[in-house]
C-alpha cells in the first residue's frame, strides 16, 4: 500500500478519464469512455454524453439524441439532466416545445437545490408557462434561488416586493433585495 501511495495516483476510472479528456477537448477519446458506461446506464456518462449531442463536441450536433440520453439520466434522479430535459421541452430542442413536460423536469431538479431551474420555474410560475399564474409560488422559487446567492433571482424577488405581486408590498424589502 505505502508503495501505491508513493507511486502516483490510482487510476480514477474510466467516468473520471473521459472528463478529464473532455476537459481538455480530446472529445473523441471521451466519447469513446463514456459511451460504454452510458450503454451500461451509468447516469453520469448519459448526461455527459447528452450534452455532447446537445453541443456538437466530438459528435455531430443532435437534439433528438441528447434527449434521449439526457432522459435516461434524469430518469435516475439526475439533477443535471433534468435541467436540461426541461429546457429541451422549454425550447422545442429535440422535442416539440412543451411547458408542462418542461416545468415537471425543472421541479424535479429544483427540488434537489439546482438554483438555475429554481429561478426558471419562478419565471414559469410568474408569467402562467405550463402552470397557472401564481405569484405566490413564482416568489417560493424566487427566493430559493435568491437565497443561493443567484442575482437574476435577487432582482426578480425584489420586484415582487416592489410591486406586491405573492407578497405584501414592501419598499424596504425590495430595495434589499434589489441591493444584493
């Protein structure tokens, strides 16, 4: 054991090799680690490998087949590729444009304390996307996010203040949050 530990480094595996190639943009070798993971429903490598498609990097660019392992992650609890489900249903990005399909993945997400989809549901809530209009749980979101430190979400719960929209108005409580 001392001799291994003075030796380097164990190899991390294959899930942290193919980051690292990905990181440093060898896509192809990337590519090739994760996608056997990903055949073997390793929830990491599916989303990776979804966001390969998704972007174009080492594969040619396809929203149909980073969905479909975007899915297959987010259907393990994902947090990552539920977010990203939901903005493909959000914009119509390998899947046809629908805000009901995307408010249930950015829940799923923001229930496990992704900020990005807390302050995105906020935006649902508040302008009726999917759900109906409701100022009360567009603030909710607001302020989990908000509470991360997110500055979008700081600003839009200090307009709820402002304009006592899910909230009493309040100045002093807008003009702090419009500060942070």
């Amino acid at each position: 054991l001392l001799a291994l530990g003075l030796s380097g480094a164990a190899n991390a595996g294959p899930f942290e090799d193919a980051m690292a190639a990905s990181n440093r943009g060898d896509h192809a070798t990337a590519l090739r680690l994760w996608r056997p993971l990903a055949d073997q429903g390793h929830a990491g490598a599916q989303f990776h490998l979804g966001a390969m498609f998704a972007n174009g990097r080492g594969v040619p660019q396809d929203d149909v087949q980073a969905v479909k392992w975007f899915r297959l992650a987010a259907d393990q609890g994902l947090a990552s590729a539920q977010f990203s489900l939901g903005f493909g249903f959000a914009n119509g990005r390998g899947v046809p444009q629908d805000d009901v399909q995307a408010v249930k993945w950015y829940r799923l997400a923001a229930d496990q304390g992704r900020a990005d989809a807390q302050i995105i549901l906020g935006i649902m809530f508040d302008q009726g996307r999917g759900v109906p209009q409701d100022h009360v749980q567009a603030v909710k979101w607001y302020r989990l996010a908000a509470d991360q430190g997110i500055a979008s979400a700081q600003y839009m719960l200090g307009f709820m203040f402002d304009k006592g929209q899910g909230v009493p108005q309040d100045d002093v409580q807008a003009g702090m949050w419009y500060r942070l």
